[in-house]
C-alpha cells in the first residue's frame, strides 16, 4: 500500500511537471506569435521606407553634366559635374582649379 501511495505521488508530481511545462509552451507559442506580428510589421515598414527612398533617389539625380568647361581656365573638367567656382566666379570649375583657387579661397573667407 505504501508503494501503492508513493508510486501514485510521483505520478502526481510528473503530472504537475507536464502541466506546468506545457503552460510555458504556450506561454512561449503567445511570445512567438507576437514576435512573428511585431517582424512582419517591421518588415512592412522597412520595405516602404526603401522604395520611397528609392522613388527620392530617382526624383533628386542630377543628370551629368556633358562637356562641362571651367570657367577659370577654359579647360574640360575631370568629373561630369565639375565644382561650385564661387566664391571667385559664377560657375563651374575642375578639379585642379577648385583645390588650388577655389578652396583655398574658401578657407580665407572663414578665417576673416
């Protein structure tokens, strides 16, 4: 009878485990589905912002400029924009002129 008591008591206590573990899981299963919903909203969110900053890439490029020529020494400028020239002239400028003239130029205007 009293393997009987403790077998039964042991049963009881298995029991109690698997009723408490089984409550985690579903305590776990709720996070899950919950974590799942809170991605799929991120991921929503995140693909919007990239295609709308896809669509202001598109709207903001400036196309190149062809053959542009510096305004300070008649040359064709390296890049396909050129550089802002002022504050020495209205225009733009290549490289060379704009790190030896322009810059430079720049810099004092700062420091006065």
């Amino acid at each position: 009878m009293e393997k009987k008591n403790e077998l039964i008591n042991g049963m009881c206590g298995v029991f109690d485990y698997i009723q408490k573990q089984e409550t985690k899981i579903k305590d776990l299963k709720k996070t899950i589905e919950q974590l799942e919903l809170k991605f799929n909203l991120l991921e929503r969110d995140y693909n919007n912002l990239k295609e709308e900053n896809e669509k202001l890439k598109e709207e903001d490029v400036i196309p190149p400029l062809s053959n542009v020529i510096c305004v300070l020494c008649s040359r064709e400028c390296e890049n396909e924009y050129g550089n802002n020239a002022q504050p020495l002239v209205e225009g733009r400028c290549c490289d060379v002129c704009n790190e030896k003239k322009v810059i430079p130029m720049r810099v004092l205007q700062i420091r006065c």
